[in-house]
C-alpha cells in the first residue's frame, strides 16, 4: 500500500478512534491522522495481544495492519505493548495540550504518543519523553529524531528533575504521585495519573486476563493545580503495566483497600501536607491524600 493510500487509512482510523473514546476534538482527531504508527513499532509482522492474554502475530507486515483501536507488542515477553489508541485519545483530551505548552511524558515507550503530544504542542511548544528501560528509551530516541520538539530522556521519571510542566502525562500504574511531578507542576498544569494497586496487572504472566479485577484495582485521575491546591477527579478505571521506581508497598496496601472500599469516582482533591479527617480521604499517602470535598 503506498503512502496516499495509507493516509486514507490514517484518517479513516483517526475518526474511529475518536468515536470509540467518545471525544470529539479535531486537533487530537488531525494528530493521529498524521502520525504514522508503523514508524515506533520496528519491522512487522507485529504481536498484538488479545484481550484473554497472549499474543497473535499479524499475518504479514502491511502497516494498514496497525490502524485498527489494539495494544501491539513491543517487548510482548514482559507484556510491554503500544497502548490502545482510543484510551489515550480520551486521555490526550483531559490533558488538554496546547500549542505551546511544556508536555513531559512519562514512560515514553517507543515514542508513538509522544509523537502525538509534539504534534498538539506544536513547534513553539516541547515534549520531553522519559523512558526507564535503556533499550526501548534507545529505540524512543531513534524513532522521535525527526521530532524537533521532543527530547528523550532515560531514568527514573518519578525522581529525575524536569523544567516546569503544564502536562505531566504518566504512562504506567503508580501507587502515588512523586513530588517532583508535583513541585513541577506549572499553575494551572494538569497531570494524568493512573493509580494502581498490585492486582492491577502481573507483567510476565500472560495467563488468563481477569477485567473484573484489573479494573476493580486502578483508575486514570487529572489532576489539575492551582496555585497550592490541586484539583483531583478520577476518569476512569484501567488495567496498565506498573511502573519501575514509582512504587511502594506501604502506599500501595493502603490503594488496595481504597479500591476495595469504592468511592475513587468522588474524589475531589488532592491535599499535600495539611492533616484531613479520616472520613474526608479516598486514599492517604505519606504526605498526600485524596479528598472527597
């Protein structure tokens, strides 16, 4: 297929994600529309995972293959996959990037969503993609060079230091919010998060998929600051791949009763610091937690 042809794709793909994440906004719509997917996957065939677990390699390596709203592998033996298109058209939308802004995307995998987000910043605005893994940040680097506005950066994105943000975008389930991505946070900036506890998802272990409980187990918040306060509300229940150094045991206990109780949809706030009643928090962390007013 040439490249005429599979703009045509790209578009006709652009609009079914926007449909199945039921969004309607033309700049997220024009974005995937022009960013080639093919171009962070590597040579195909490509495994995409099915939803019971497990993988299928699609039958040859026509990138028409990839436009379809499915997670495509790329280190399937550790269950690493390039996320569901729809859910990050959803999330793209609470995030709100516009031209201009200073987006830092963490957990940047091979760089396909990054592409997107430099495509919403715009060429007076930057992305700056950090990836823990150092051959897929490798591979991020490589697939973004032509991306003006976009840096690659490899660590720990939960401690590393980055300049002022007005998206922060978080790529993997975490068990809290860093202070960095916090203290970073410009006025007015929003940061999307997905808390998860270790029932979420088991990397490695490709065995039978439970939705039930993967989804009874994390969930999307936008976090939105101003000035010292910070807005919180929970978007949407997800099951994602936990995140290397953004975790802890203690924390994470205290999410899994959180989820086991219900009540992540009314949560309000986020609260730094300042002591709050028991009955007002969703969830409390050390120096955090989430309010329901």
């Amino acid at each position: 297929m040439d490249q005429t042809e599979l703009a045509i794709v790209r578009r006709a793909y652009a609009k079914q994600i926007m449909a199945a994440a039921q969004v309607s906004d033309p700049r997220i719509e024009a974005a995937f529309a022009a960013t080639r997917r093919e171009d962070f996957l590597g040579p195909g065939p490509w495994p995409m995972i099915r939803i019971l677990g497990g993988y299928v390699m699609t039958p040859d390596a026509d990138p028409v293959l990839l436009y379809s709203d499915q997670l495509v592998g790329i280190a399937p033996e550790r269950r690493l996959n390039n996320g569901q298109p729809s859910l990050h058209a959803a999330l793209l939308h609470a995030s709100g990037i516009q031209p201009g802004d200073h987006v830092v995307h963490i957990g940047t995998g091979t760089g396909y969503f990054t592409a997107i987000m430099s495509h919403l910043a715009g060429p007076t605005g930057r992305v700056t993609g950090v990836e823990f893994d150092p051959g897929i940040a490798a591979r991020a680097r490589e697939y973004l060079a032509s991306q003006a506005n976009v840096t690659v950066l490899e660590g720990n994105g939960a401690t590393m230091s980055f300049a002022s943000a007005a998206v922060i975008y978080v790529n993997a389930g975490v068990t809290h919010p860093s202070d960095t991505w916090l203290d970073s946070l410009a006025d007015g900036g929003r940061m999307i998060l997905p808390l998860t506890s270790d029932l979420n998802f088991k990397p490695g272990k490709p065995g039978v998929f439970d939705p039930m409980k993967a989804l009874n187990s994390g969930a999307y918040f936008r976090i939105q600051r101003h000035g010292t306060d910070f807005e919180a509300r929970g978007l949407m229940p997800t099951a994602i791949i936990p995140a290397d150094g953004a975790r802890d045991s203690e924390t994470e206990a205290a999410l899994a009763e959180a989820f086991a109780k219900g009540g992540w949809n009314r949560v309000r706030h986020l609260v730094r610091g300042a002591a709050v009643p028991e009955e007002r928090c969703w969830v409390r962390g050390r120096g955090w937690c989430l309010t329901y007013d």
